[in-house]
C-alpha cells in the first residue's frame, strides 16, 4: 500500500503531461486544416485579401467556416496556406474560352440532329391530305412526348386546328411557316433571357447556382465561367458544395482553365453560407465583375436541405444583393423537372432556367412547360459535355432547330 501511495503523484503527472501533449496535437492538426484557398491569381495589382469570419443568421459564427487568409509574409512561412493552388494551376494550363457566337452556330446544328424528330412528325402530320381527328391526336401526342405539357399541348392544337381550317391548301412550305409561328409564340421570345451580370453599387453581381443532386451544377458554373470570361468578365467561384467528395476541387480544376480563382474550404462539411460568404466578400474586395456561388445538390422535397439553400441566400445578402438564381435542370427528366423548379423557386426566388442535356431525343419541349408554368425563362442550354457546349438561348434558333 505505502509503495501504491508513493507512486501516485508520478502517475498523476505522466496522465497530465499525456494530455497536455495529445490537446496540443489535436488543435495543431485542426488548425492546418482549417483554410481559405484561392486557386488562381488575379492580377499584381489586387489587394490582399483577409476576409473576416461570417456569422450566422442570429449573429453567432457558424460552424465549420473557412478562416481568414493570413498576411503575405505569413503565408511565406506556411507551407499548405498559400493563396495559390500550384497543384491545380500547374496540371491545368489555361485556355481561351470560345466566343459565344461561335457556340450558338455549334449549338444549333447539334439540335437540329437531335430533336429533328418532333418537328419532322409535326410537319408530316400537318401537311397530310387529310386531317381527321385521329391525326389531331397523334399531334397532340407528339407534342407530349416532346415534354411541352398538357396545357399548352392541347392549346397549340387547338389554334393549329383553327388556322388548318382556315387554310385553302397545306403546302410543306405555309404548314412550316405557321407551325415555327406558333411554336415561337409558346417559346415566348418577350422574356428577358439576359443575365445580370453587371456590377453595380460598386459591388460584382452575384449568381446562386442550385439543384438537385446529379443535374451538373458544378459543371455548369464552370462552362458559365467560361462564357462571362469569353465576354471579358473578371469572375471569382465559391464552393459551397461542401458536402460532395471533391465537388471544391472540381469546381476550382474548372475555374483555374480559365485562370479564374476559387474560394473553397478544406474542411469536410464545412458551413455552405460561410463558404458562399467569404467568395462574395473577397469579390467584394478584389472588385471582381462577377461571384458565381455553387452549392450542393438537394432534393426538392427535403425540408432542412431546401431550409439551408435559404440561409446561404440570406447570408449572402449581408454583403450584396443576389442577382441571379440560376436553377440548373437536366432536360431528360422531363415533367419531373417541373416539380423541381416549382420548390425551388418558393425557397429562394428562382430568376432564370440553365437547362442541360437537351441534346435528348424530342425532350425541346420542356423550355415551353417551364416557362408556362413558372413564367421564368430558360436563360442558358448546354447540348453537350464540351467546356464550351453552353450558350444563351435563342428561342427562334431553338424552333428553327427543331423544324429543320
């Protein structure tokens, strides 16, 4: 017993002296890993950037944010904080974007190819030596395979039927005319397509990418880089998918093609409001034209993921107004895509359509159930997996295409 009692104060001391060591380990670890990383320079003369920490929506911090970048002659003496990613800059050289008129030629002659079969089957329906009832239904049945909707399906067969009558004979040539007339009418070429774009207030414009999971949002922020740095642009990215495995890594690989830097955090499941914060205020302080914040994909039908996707819009605007939410959606889902957009847009004000893989067989008519259902329009299309295969849509290219 006197020898257990002697010992006692050495054991105490090595259990105290073991968890001053392990405490130190964990908060050094936790402090490297912690960090804000900028993936591409802009240009000499930008400042430096020390971005402060975001608070939340009742003013505490948020959990999992990235931190403040530290002074140039710290980040020398740091290995693993630099502003530069070497190992993406390095692997990726940088390109030149193609211009958006040359996309919008490529654009058209790859949905001439693909969607050839709802304009040719309407224009043979049409132009038919008879037309009875049972041709009115394949028409209509046509148009609902091609995704336009019940609504306006039975709309535009109903004011075919009227002119049909009216006309004395049904060349290929007037069938064609009236047929691209009427499609252009549903298309609705009245929208404003453009995309806000511009600083103003002496702040960059601010562009929400949201979705669901699997639709390419990640690919699509980076082709619209693309685009805006194809239009002399000054763009920055943030990467607030912070729940996807390399979704920050992807985003900056595609930001630094084009030599546009990313603001990412390296902490797995980091905050996403936090992330989309410090982008914008580094934007802010960079004076970049353009912030493009991607977030992750989420079911329209989860309630706290949808919840969440507000708070991100709601701490972005502590800095600047939101621009545009753009809704990316994948245009082979067809009418499931409605419901999409409809939950989207109660939770965070959706302002334009970016619809990928119309390059589907007949699915065009999708751009017409969106629209007339949601009265947003489809701003952008992508036809292709190219970097350069997304372009502003054109609603009388687009039914040109289809009637080709």
């Amino acid at each position: 017993m006197t020898d257990l009692s002697a010992m006692l104060p050495v054991i105490l001391i090595v259990v105290l002296v073991t968890l001053v060591i392990a405490g130190s380990v964990i908060g050094l670890v936790r402090g490297r890993r912690k960090k804000i990383e900028y993936t591409g320079p802009r240009d000499a003369n930008d400042p430096v950037i020390t971005p402060t920490q975001p608070s939340a929506l009742d003013g505490e911090p948020a959990p999992g944010a990235v931190d403040t970048l530290p002074a140039p002659a710290e980040r020398a003496e740091a290995p693993g904080r630099d502003v530069l990613d070497e190992s993406v800059t390095e692997a990726v050289p940088v390109e030149t974007p193609a211009p958006v008129e040359g996309r919008l030629t490529r654009l058209r002659e790859r949905l001439v190819k693909s969607n050839s079969i709802l304009g040719k089957g309407l224009l043979a329906l049409l132009a038919s030596d008879r037309i009875d009832e049972s041709v009115w239904d394949e028409v209509e049945e046509t148009l609902l395979l091609a995704d336009i909707g019940t609504e306006p399906s039975l709309a535009l067969v109903d004011t075919l039927r009227d002119r049909v009558k009216v006309m004395g004979t049904r060349s290929p040539e007037e069938v064609r005319a009236m047929l691209r007339e009427e499609l252009v009418k549903l298309v609705d070429p009245a929208l404003d397509r453009s995309l806000a774009v511009d600083r103003k207030s002496g702040k960059p414009a601010v562009v929400l990418v949201v979705g669901v999971n699997g639709v390419g949002k990640t690919t699509t922020v980076g082709k619209l880089a693309r685009v805006l740095v194809a239009e002399d642009k000054d763009v920055l990215l943030g990467a607030a998918d912070t729940f996807r495995a390399a979704a920050a890594q992807q985003l900056a690989t595609w930001g630094a093609r084009v030599g546009v830097p990313t603001v990412k955090s390296d902490v797995d499941g980091a905050d996403p409001a936090s992330v989309a914060f410090e982008a914008v205020q580094a934007g802010i302080e960079q004076e970049a034209d353009v912030v493009m914040v991607d977030t992750a994909g989420r079911l329209q039908n989860k309630v706290g993921l949808m919840d969440e996707l507000g708070k991100v819009k709601r701490v972005i605007e502590k800095l600047a107004e939101v621009d545009e939410v753009l809704l990316v959606l994948d245009a082979t889902t067809g009418q499931n895509g409605l419901t999409q957009a409809k939950v989207f847009s109660e939770v965070v004000d959706i302002t334009g359509i970016v619809l990928t893989k119309l390059d589907g067989t007949a699915k065009g008519g999708i751009v017409v159930a969106i629209q007339k259902q949601l009265g947003v329009p489809v701003k952008l299309v992508g036809l292709g997996e190219g970097p350069d295969d997304l372009a502003p849509f054109d609603p009388e290219a687009f039914v040109d295409a289809i009637l080709a």
